[in-house]
C-alpha cells in the first residue's frame, strides 16, 4: 500500500515485519514442537537421530578447520615453525599475538575457524603445531625452536 508520508511507509513496513517475523517464528516453533514430540515418543529413533547430527557437525567443524588450515599453510596443512604435519596437532595461531581477546570474541576451535572462513581468511594468522603454539604463548611471543640456545640445556 503507497503512502504519499514517507515517515508513515516506514512505520508500515517496520510493522509489516514485526507481524510477519513472529508469524513465520509461531511456525516453526509448531514444527519444531511437532517433531521434537515425535521424536521423545520414540526413544531410540530420538538416540539414532542425536547421534547422526553429531556425526554430521563432527564432519562439517573437520571441514572448516581442513579448510583453515590448508589456506594459511598455503595447501598441505604443516606447522609454519617445526613442519608437524599431523592435523590433530595443528591450531591456527594469532601472529601479533592477542588471541585471547580475540577468542572472547569469536570463541575459539571451530567458531573461531567458521570466523575466519566467514571474514575470508584475514591476515594475521598462522598454523602452527600446539607446542609450538603454548612455547610461543610462554616465551613471549618466540618458539622455543626459535631461540639461539635450542637445544642447549639451561643451568
């Protein structure tokens, strides 16, 4: 419906979408109650369900971090300090360091890869192994395989 008062229109379409919002809200929450209903009715229908969403995000969170870590490894995902190639060791590193206050943010492990992959993998990270990773975190910001006396013992 025109209006020829332009404050009126938007008052319109503001309500036009709050009506609109909670009724498609009302519909899924039936749907969902729906389902959710005959799912507990059927205990182990519910069980195989949970389970297969489960292996399902397992998958889909694989992917994302699969899909950080060979971007910012430029291809096959490899610590950028000591070349550890196994991926369940591998953890995306913030260079300038400031991680923590980015994960309060973001949240960390696949929250933090769906970030990057949301923001088009932004620069200021790196893949590094978890050791290399803590040794930066308690050495101030230098790998321990960074340092002139690796390797030395200290006494």
């Amino acid at each position: 419906m025109p209006y020829k008062d332009k404050d009126e229109a938007q008052k319109y379409n503001r309500e036009w979408k709050k009506r609109t919002y909670q009724e498609k809200r009302e519909a899924r929450l039936v749907v969902q109650r729906r389902s959710a209903a005959k799912l507990k009715a059927d205990p182990e229908r519910y069980a195989l369900a949970k389970a297969k969403n489960r292996e399902r995000m397992k998958k889909l969170m694989f992917r994302y971090k699969m899909k950080v870590l060979e971007h910012y490894s430029k291809g096959e995902p490899i610590c950028a300090c000591c070349g550890e190639k196994e991926t369940k060791f591998l953890t995306v590193d913030h260079i300038n360091n400031g991680g923590n206050a980015h994960r309060a943010e973001t949240g960390a492990g696949s929250s933090l890869h769906r970030w990057l992959i949301n923001h088009n993998f932004p620069e200021g990270f790196q893949i590094l192994c978890f050791n290399c990773n803590c040794g930066r975190s308690v050495n101030g910001g230098i790998c321990p395989h960074k340092e002139e006396n690796h390797g030395k013992s200290i006494s």
